[in-house]
C-alpha cells in the first residue's frame, strides 16, 4: 500500500506553479519510468494529455478526500472507467521458492495499460484508512498533496511550516507599523546614533 500511496501523491503533485512534469511524451516517458512504470512506449506512443486529465481527477478526489468532504461522483466514475480501461488478470506462478499470485494486467497499449495501473492505485489509496490521512499543504506557492503521519500534521514539510509561520510573523509586525510607530522607531534611531 506505501508503494500505492507514493504512486497517487507523486501523480497528483506532478504539477506546481513551476512546472508540469506531464506536459509533454518526453516529460512524461521520463516520470513514468522514474516510478517503475517504463519504459512504456516510445514517447511517440504515450499521450500525454489522457495522463494529465487522470492527474486532475486524482487532484479532485484528493482534495476532497484532504478536506472531508464526500468523493464527488463525477470523478469517482471517470477514475474507475480509467482503472476499466484494461482488466487485471490474476495468474500462479510456481518458482524455486514456491507458488506466488501475481495480478497483471492484460494486454493493452502501452499508455492504456499505465492509466489503468494508476487509477486502480487511487482507488486503492482513496478507499483504504490511508485514504483519510491525506492533507494539502496551506502554504503559499505550495499545495502539494502528503500523507499526514500525526492527526496535527499541518504542512507538507517543515520548510513549508517556517515559511509560513516567518510570513506570519512578519505580517504581525508591519501590522503593528501605524505611522505613529514608525515614527517613534525613527526618532529613536537618530537618537542612538552617534
């Protein structure tokens, strides 16, 4: 399920203000083999807008999921007519070390058979007690989808928390900076100059 959870997170935060890791075959065929997933294709096979469109519905779910709010159906149906898009075959296979179960996916397309691997790993993740410990980072510029480890986990990283908390706190001050303070500030600088 980590393995899962890490898939979904990765696909949902695949996108900042910065960049869009799914933006073109190239960037595409690259994320999907960073997480196991390829080589797929040749990049000429992959399209990337089906990935991006997944990547919005994962993106929807999600936030509802981190603000506890029910699933909305809509994207509920698109995620599972994408897990739909190619059907799991469970197959034994005996080995030196006994029988294993291996579930895999039938023969299909290459960027078929990838968007049905990672809607079935957002339903899993949705659907499990995980599914309820997702949270989106409140910070500025962030957004970034995380799997909170505390009930209290607040911000995606400890980065994003002293960022947030400095901008508090220098709001606080120059909310404090009415003109008659800033004067008073001013005038106590000449005076401890020399």
């Amino acid at each position: 399920m980590v393995a899962d959870i890490e898939l979904v997170l990765d696909l949902a935060n695949s996108r900042d203000p910065e960049r869009d890791g799914l933006a073109t075959p190239g960037g595409l065929g690259a994320w999907l083999e960073a997480h196991g997933l390829g080589p797929v294709a040749p990049e000429t096979l992959l399209r990337a807008p089906e990935f991006r469109d997944l990547r919005e519905v994962v993106r929807e779910l999600l936030a509802s999921a981190a603000e506890g709010r029910d699933l909305p159906p809509q994207a509920v149906e698109r995620l599972n007519a994408t897990s739909r898009l190619v059907p799991v075959v469970v197959e034994l296979e005996v080995g030196t070390s006994g029988a294993i179960v291996l579930e895999a996916p039938a023969a299909a397309n290459p960027t078929a058979r990838a968007l049905g691997l990672l809607a079935r790993c957002a339903a899993r993740v949705l659907g499990s007690r995980e599914g309820m410990r997702i949270r989106r980072c409140p910070a500025a510029r962030c957004g970034r989808f995380f799997l909170a480890g505390r009930a209290d986990r607040v911000w995606c990283s400890t980065a994003c928390g002293n960022r947030t908390r400095v901008a508090r706190h220098l709001a606080r001050r120059r909310g404090s900076d009415g003109p008659g303070n800033a004067e008073a500030r001013s005038v106590s600088m000449e005076r401890a100059v020399p």
